[in-house]
C-alpha cells in the first residue's frame, strides 16, 4: 500500500507529534533554552524521553547546555532519569567535562551514584578530583 497516496499532501496527527518531538529534542541538544521552555510551558511534558530514552534534561546535560538544563531543573525535570542504556544525566555531563551543567545537577539533588557507569565511576576514570569533592567521593569512598 503507498502511504503517500493514503497520505496525501498533508500529515497525519502522528506524523506531526513525530515531527513536533524530533524538534524538540533537537532544541535540547542544541540549547535553545527559550523554543524549547514555550513548549513545555504549554504542555509539553518536561521528562519526555525519545527512542532511546533521552529525556530533553539528558540531552542538555550532554551537550554542555546549562540555561537549558537550569530551566529544565527549574520546572521540575527529573535529575536522576535513566536512558535506556542505564546512562545519567550527571554521568553524561562528567564524561563531557561540563562543569557548570554538573554543578547544576549535583545541586539540584542529582544521585552521583545513579546509573551505569555512574557519575563517580566516570570522574574517577578521568582524574576528575574537582567533580569527585564535587560529588561527595574523597580518597575513592563513596558516600550517600
């Protein structure tokens, strides 16, 4: 059957959610904190997650974006979301190097002993000391 015949020239309802949440989650790669905060104050749920379970605050958190992810945090964003590979938002940001989007996650309450590997096991793999006093882990003792 051709979709495109059934189709037409316009979109179905969910070719249109589709479109609407690819540009969403593009938004929070790419930090455009105000698109992206118009839509979730009109709705959009702040903890939506993609195919691979990436929630807008994952992707912010990952690619360095912290007005994104204070915003995020700000309306309610949970710190601690899991993708589907087990992987933290503080985890991603430590494996990034982003110190200001750490700073904001281990702030806002974010567990730095969530997911796989977690946020201390990354900071431990690269000499991170300042996100290790930063995330509660001294003389490689985890504490909670």
């Amino acid at each position: 059957m051709g979709h495109s015949a059934e189709r037409g020239s316009g979109f179905s309802d969910e070719e249109a959610v589709s479109e609407l949440a690819t540009r969403l989650f593009d938004h929070a790669r790419s930090g455009r904190e105000a698109e992206l905060m118009a839509y979730i104050d009109a709705g959009v749920p702040v903890d939506l997650a993609n195919g691979t379970g990436d929630t807008f605050l994952m992707l912010a958190a990952y690619h360095g974006h912290p007005g994104t992810v204070a915003a995020l945090l700000d309306r309610g964003a949970d710190a601690d979301r899991l993708n589907d590979r087990g992987q933290s938002p503080l985890a991603g940001a430590v494996f990034k190097g982003e110190d200001e989007v750490v700073r904001l996650l281990v702030e806002a309450g974010a567990d730095p002993a969530a997911g796989s590997p977690p946020a201390i096991a990354a900071a431990r793999m690269f000499g991170r000391e300042d996100y290790l006093g930063l995330l509660g882990a001294d003389g490689g003792h985890e504490e909670r």
